[in-house]
C-alpha cells in the first residue's frame, strides 16, 4: 500500500477491525519510510455496480465519486470521514443484500439522502440541493418538511 505521505510502497498494519457493517476490514498502517499513519478499507471483490444515468447510459459505480459529493455536502459539520464511509457501506451493504448489480443514479442519490438525514441536516439540505438540482426557495422549504418528522 502506498504511503500517502511520502509514497513510500512498504506498511505495517498497525490495527485490523471489521467495519461496523461487517462488509469491510479497517486497517491503520503504518509508513516504514516516514511513519506516517492512514487507514484502509479491504472489501471482498466482487460483482461491479453499474449506475444508470438519467439520460439512459450508464458507467461503473465509483464509491470515490459518491464520497466526494457526500465530503463536501458535509464540509464543515460535525461528521468525519468514517462516518461518510460507513454511510457508504451501507448502501454498498443493502444493495449487494438485494443482489442489484444496477442502481439508477436517482436511487442512488436517494438512498445517500435517508442516510444523510439521520446523519445531519445541514448536510441533507446541501446534497440535496445539488443532487435534486434546486432551481428556488419554495424548493429548499419541501425539502425541509421533508426532515422536520
């Protein structure tokens, strides 16, 4: 694994656990050049997710993508990087349970925005309004309504 500080190509593995749902193993390592720590995620290769797009095409599930979207709708907030992973695993979790090997990208973006709501607020409204492409306040204020339970 290469050292994202340095990129250094030899680790240790400092800590291994399981990821809270189970479809995943953490791994701190350890730079054996700079000593720098990160952390990894090992996941079971197997079928690839396609997403189809709105116009009808589709392309290869990218988890980096939908981590960078869910990153910055939470930029600021009190979440950190694990829990948009294991936001992820979830989802990641539920559809391989229900053996969809494609997802349109609505439902994805769908499934992303339950979680966010339990999650955060202010981070459901952002991705929200990016995903759902707000055009207007009336817009923001359905959403609202849609997490004020």
């Amino acid at each position: 694994m290469r050292c994202p500080s340095c990129g250094h190509l030899e680790s240790k593995v400092v800590d291994s656990r399981p990821s809270e749902d189970g479809a995943s193993i953490r791994r701190r390592r350890e730079c054996l050049s700079c000593g720098y720590r990160f952390t990894t995620y090992e996941r079971a290769g197997d079928n690839p997710l396609v997403i189809i797009k709105s116009d009808g095409s589709s392309e290869a599930y990218d988890r980096n993508k939908l981590f960078r979207g869910l990153l910055i709708a939470c930029a600021k907030r009190p979440i950190s990087s694990d829990q948009i992973s294991n936001l992820i695993d979830g989802i990641e979790f539920d559809l391989r349970n229900n053996f969809r090997n494609e997802i349109s990208s609505r439902d994805l973006g769908d499934m992303a925005l339950e979680r966010l709501a339990d999650l955060d607020e202010v981070a459901y409204i952002r991705f929200a309004s990016v995903y759902k492409d707000f055009q207007n306040a009336e817009e923001f204020r359905e959403a609202l309504k849609r997490i004020d339970h």
